[in-house]
C-alpha cells in the first residue's frame, strides 16, 4: 500500500493505546466493583472496562482515519474505503486483568490486503509500550528490539495459549508433544502479550490452536518488524473466523509449525454457540 506515512500512523496509534491504556488502568484498580458477565463460558468474561475501552479507541481512530474500515472483539465490524482495517481488542487478557494480575494489554493494529501494517501493544500495569511497523523495525519503550538469536525452541520458552474452541484432549495431546521434545513452555493468559514477547526476544514462540484477529494482528505486525515469522492467517478471520495463531523465530518457525500442525482436521472448532 502507498501513499500512507506508516511512521505518522505509529506516532498516533501510540497515543491513543496509552489513553486507552490510562483508562483500562483505572477500570483495573477498582476491578472489585465492575459487574462482570461471561460469553461462552464461566472464564470467557467481559466488562464496562472492555466495552468502554474499545468505543474510546474507536473513537480516537475514525476521528483520524475516518475512510479505514474497523473490526474489534466488543463492538465487531465497521466498513471503510480505503483498503485498511484497524483491528482493536481493548483488553487482551480479561481473565488476568478481572483477576488482579498484570499481565493484560490494549491492543491495535493496523492491515491492508497483505496483512499486517503495524501494531501497538500497550501493558499499563507493567508500564510497556510495544511498537512496530512493515519496514520500520519494532521497539520496546523506545528501544529497538528483535526476536531471540541467543535461544532456541530447545533452550529457551515458548509460549502456549488455548481455549474451549478446540477438543481439551487435543490440546493436552500437543502438551504431550511438546514435553516430549523437551520443549519448556509458559501461559500468561494473554495471547498478545506473549506474541509482543516474542518480537521482544523473551519468547522463541507463541501458539495457539484457535484464535481470532484481534487477538494477534498488531502482535503480528510487531514479530514481523522484529525479524520473526507468523503463521498467515485466512481471510474469514475478518469475519470473526478463528484460526491457528503462530510466531516464532525465523529459525524455529518450521520446527513448530511441523509440532503444531494447526492445518489439520483434528484441530477443528468446536461449536460453542
Ligand atoms: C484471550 C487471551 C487468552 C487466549 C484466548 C483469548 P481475551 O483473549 O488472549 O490468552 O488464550 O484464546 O481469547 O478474551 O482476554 O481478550
Ligand atoms: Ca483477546
Ligand atoms: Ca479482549
């Protein structure tokens, strides 16, 4: 895509993760008072906070990119016409941000039809502000980062995710799997923090047999600017489809694609309503 100043978009997009992050930040330290309902299960939950947080970067966003299109996990899809899509979830990791942890983000980005463009993921509570655009490297706290070249998928960590999309035996089978190639891996409960942590060189990998774009597509756009490999996704993901999520180094990216193997019939969704 030409004609847009990628570099001007990251500036802006940053500010308004932070903004989104300030007021996520406050829902967060009086969690105890916020009604909370669930969606497709007991832990599947949502709030005001992930509701209000969402319309505040929509918001921000049609303001100044009113010709993009918008799809976000709360308040779904909005047509433009200009070939991008800013694709937001407000607060990745609701589970941990409910329960009191830190390990929660605001995350946007930004597609056109050749995938990713940029992203910002935005941790308040642990005051990290990732960055990252197609051809403009990625950056943590306005330092440059870079996928791992000191660990591999054999000496370092791979982050795991899952969800009741996918049969549990399934998922315990790929835990198996990976136990059995002395592969050592860590959940966070929030798939984009993870994905943000491998750009930033403290995950080899992440995956995650069924996602949806919200989750990974400004992550994406950060482990790609960061020298690392992500796993394409279909284009019904902009219709809210979910897919297998995956990105690693460009030097582990076949070794777990090949444990992984999310393209295969036993991965299929499971219809949860
Ligand atoms: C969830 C988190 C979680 C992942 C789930 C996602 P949410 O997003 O990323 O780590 O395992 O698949 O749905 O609901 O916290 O925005
Ligand atoms: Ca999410
Ligand atoms: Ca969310």
């Amino acid at each position: 895509m030409t004609g847009i100043d990628l570099g001007a978009r990251l500036a802006q997009t940053e500010t308004i993760a932070r903004q989104a992050g300030a007021r996520a930040l406050e829902h967060f330290r009086r969690r105890d008072s916020l009604a909370i309902e669930t969606k497709r299960n007991l832990t599947d939950m949502v709030s005001i906070a992930d509701r209000e947080v969402e319309t505040m970067i929509r918001d921000a966003l049609s303001d100044a990119f009113p010709a993009d299109a918008m799809l976000g996990e709360e308040h779904g899809h909005a047509s433009g016409e200009s070939g991008l899509t800013w694709v937001i979830d407000p607060i990745d990791g609701t589970a941990p941000f409910l329960n009191g942890l830190p390990g929660w983000c605001v995350s946007i980005g930004l597609m056109d039809d050749s995938g990713p463009l940029l992203g910002a993921i935005h941790a308040p509570v642990l005051d990290e502000m990732f960055l990252g655009a197609r051809g403009h490297g990625a950056s943590l706290n306005g330092r440059p980062i870079h996928v791992t070249e000191r660990f591999d998928l054999s000496s370092g960590l791979l982050g795991l995710g899952g969800n009741d999309r996918v049969p549990p035996a399934r998922l315990g089978q790929l835990h198996g799997e990976l136990a059995a190639e002395g592969i050592a891996w860590v959940r966070y409960g929030s798939g984009a923090l993870m994905l943000a942590y491998v750009a930033a060189g403290r995950l080899v990998g992440y995956c995650e047999p069924r996602m949806s774009l919200w989750d990974c597509l400004a992550a994406y756009a950060l482990i790609e600017a960061a020298g690392g490999k992500v796993l394409p996704f279909p284009p019904a993901a902009l219709q809210g489809a979910p897919f297998g999520v995956m990105g690693a180094t460009a030097t582990d990216y076949d070794r777990l694609a090949a444990l992984t193997r999310f393209e295969a019939p036993d991965w299929e969704v499971l219809d949860r309503r």
